[in-house]
C-alpha cells in the first residue's frame, strides 16, 4: 500500500484543509495555473494558426515553388517565356509529394475607370490551376470556365472591387504596355466574373486571375509558351528539401525559387513567433511554479505537528516530502484541468465564431486564425505538469529541518 498517497488523499479530502488559512493560498495557486495554461494554448493555437494561414494564403496566391526563366530577374512579370514542353510537366516522376504542377504568365497593367484607375498583375492561369484557394475565399460569383476556346472572365479582389466602384459581371478596361520599349498601350476588355476576399492586402491589391491565354495574345507569345511553372506541394514542412530536388531536377536555363526565398521578410517575421511563443510558455510556467512553491511551503507550515508526529511514527523525511509532493501534484492537475476547459472554450468560440478582428493590412488577416492541434496541448499539459513537479521538490527539503520533539509540543 503506497501509504505517502493515501496520507495525501486524506489530507485533500479535509473539511478543516478547505477552510484553513492556507485556503486562499491554495486558490491563488490554482488559478494562477489554470490562467497560465490558458495564456500558453492561447498563444500556441493563435501563433500556429497565423503562420499556418499566412503560409496558405502565400502559397494559393504564389505556389510553393516557382519556376520560370533566369532572365525575369524575380520579377512579378513574365518576360522571357519558358516552352511548357519539360520533362517534369505535367508532373515530377521521380519526386514524391508534389500535389499538382501548373502554367502560369503574368502581365502589368492598369484598370481604367470613368472616375478612378487601380495598377494591377494580370495572372494568367489554365486548366491544369488548382482553384481550391479562390474557392475558399469566393465572395461572389463564380470561377472563370477555362474549359472554352477562349474566355474574357476574370477574377477581383473585394479590394479592388471597392476601390474602383465596380460590380460583378461589368465589364471592365484594362491597359496594358505592348513590350518594354513600346509606349502604345494594348487595351483589352474583361468581365467580372468572381470576387474573392482573402483578407491578404499584399496580393489582394493587385491581383487579377484570368485566362493564360489572353497574356500569351498580349506577349505575342505561341501556344506552348508560359511565364513558368508553379509547384503545389502536399506538406509545406519538406518545402526545402523539395526545393532543392526540384531545382536539380530542371533544365540549367531555369531556376527554381521557394515561396520563402521569394518573400523572406514576410517568413522572417513569421519565425520570430516561434520565439514569443516560447517566451511567453518559459514567464507562464516560471509564474505557476512560484504559485506552487509557495502553497506548497504554506501547506508544509501549516501541517508541522503531523509532520513532527510521523517522523516520531519511523517515517522518513523523504517518505513525508512525498506525501506533500502528491498533495501538490493534485493542485496542480485541477489548475491545468480548468485551464484546457476556459482555454478550448475560448479556442473554439474564436474559431467559429471569428469574435477578435485584426487589422489585414498589418497582419495580412481579418480575424485571428486558430489552430487546434492536440499533440501540441499534450506535450504542453506534461511539460508544465512535470516542470511544476520539479520545482517543489527543493523547496520540500524544508520537511528535513523539522524536528519532532519541538514540533510535536505545539501540536
């Protein structure tokens, strides 16, 4: 019989232990866990959810991995076309974890209005597009059918569309420069087809989806030239490795560039909430552990008789600092139990429910984006558990200086 919990359990159990002084102690302890594992999942599920929407929204507008001709100098517009005739197109034979492989051409141009004009990249896309993305942000309309010989629909950005005053279905004029050295501009005439809404300001700005055809007539391009390939990958963590098999798997005369080589500053600001996240688990864990050590000193105070009276019973001071630590374990373990309660209540209702906006402009994001993984919250319930655990067990050493014969007299 494991005598230090049955001790412990009874000491949990007492109607005088509720309402003695150390009560409010005790109170103050638990709350302050349950409040930190909240402020931990909180930070955890809304750091996750940020990069991971953020990595999305990039990679629906972008690719993961772009394809196109030395020569365009990482420039947002096609230059110098590529023959869609490559080995790896439509797919990669030898690489895994390739998801779709499709053509792309962009254009600058500029929308015209009677009373207003927006500068914009016309992407031009086929069938082989993988519309998942501008499905999931569709507001209005529908996407543009490919699948005819040719189409003047095109997609919008709710940005867009309110800045210029425009509806869906109008026709719109768009000017675009015949070559670099030409002057005469090319106007062309498009029909709103879609808005979309992604809440990413950077792109949405900008950003025209349309027919690939329609960049080839306007780049006197043949049919079989494209501004590049772009690359959908299955698992955005391999995104390196599959960058680098990428590039050693195409013709020397093209390059292969990340999404995070071609926009560093956006993932260099996005790892750095790796590091808060990490400061604020180490400030919470630190404060809940100052919370247990100091019940747990008060408990010890308050208990020295019966601590007096079982040293005098044969028990060890490490069987007493025991009976303690399991007494300290049970606090613990309600606290972090009310936390995951309050902190998946408050996950789920943003969630769903969308309550707490943040500025798109800023954050690239109209509300605060969750992610819910629950190996994640395991780890984070074990790892504070266990931290808390280990930061009592000096402070139970004080057991040792109590000694029977004093203690036991003021019993």
């Amino acid at each position: 019989m494991n005598y230090e919990l049955f001790v412990a359990k009874r000491i949990i159990a007492d109607k005088e232990y509720k309402s003695s002084i150390s009560s409010p102690i005790i109170k103050i302890a638990i709350i302050a866990i349950a409040l930190g594992m909240v402020i931990m999942m909180i930070s955890v599920a809304t750091g996750a959810g940020l990069q991971q929407k953020i990595r999305d929204k990039m990679s629906g507008f972008k690719g993961h991995i772009q394809i196109d001709n030395y020569d365009n100098n990482n420039s947002d517009v096609s230059v110098v076309p590529v023959s869609i005739n490559q080995p790896f197109y439509p797919n990669f034979k030898d690489i895994d974890g390739i998801k779709n492989v499709q053509v792309f051409a962009n254009k600058a141009g500029l929308i015209r209005t009677k009373t207003d004009f927006e500068g914009i990249v016309f992407k031009g896309v086929s069938t082989d597009y993988d519309w998942s993305f501008f499905k999931e942000y569709l507001v209005e309309g529908a996407i543009p059918n490919l699948n005819q010989e040719r189409t003047r629909d095109i997609l919008l950005s709710k940005t867009l569309v309110d800045r210029l005053q425009l509806s869906l279905n109008d026709t719109i004029r768009v000017s675009f420069l015949k070559s670099s050295t030409s002057k005469i501009p090319s106007n062309r005439k498009y029909i709103l087809k879609g808005i979309y809404n992604t809440g990413f300001v950077e792109f949405d700005k900008n950003m025209m989806i349309g027919d690939l055809r329609e960049v080839q007539r306007l780049n006197r391009w043949e049919g079989d030239q494209v501004g590049g390939f772009e690359v959908i990958l299955e698992d955005f963590s391999q995104l390196e490795e599959k960058g680098i098999e990428v590039y050693r798997e195409i013709d020397s005369r093209l390059n292969a560039r990340t999404i995070t080589a071609n926009y560093p500053a956006i993932f260099e600001w996005l790892n750095l909430f790796d590091n808060n996240i990490l400061f604020i688990i180490a400030i919470m864990i630190i404060i809940a552990g100052i919370n247990m050590i100091t019940a747990l000193l008060v408990l010890i105070l308050e208990r020295i008789p019966m601590v007096g009276v079982l040293k005098a019973l044969g028990s060890s001071n490490w069987s007493i600092r025991k009976v303690f630590l399991y007494n300290a374990a049970y606090l613990i373990l309600k606290g972090l139990f009310w936390g995951n309660i309050i902190g998946f209540s408050i996950l789920l209702i943003q969630k769903y429910l969308g309550v707490i906006s943040l500025d798109p402009e800023n954050y690239y994001v109209s509300e605060v984006p969750v992610y819910i993984d629950f190996f994640s919250f395991v780890l984070l319930n074990i790892g504070t558990l266990v931290l808390c655990f280990l930061m009592l067990i000096v402070p139970s050493i004080i057991i040792t200086k109590i000694q029977p014969s004093k203690s036991i007299r003021f019993a």
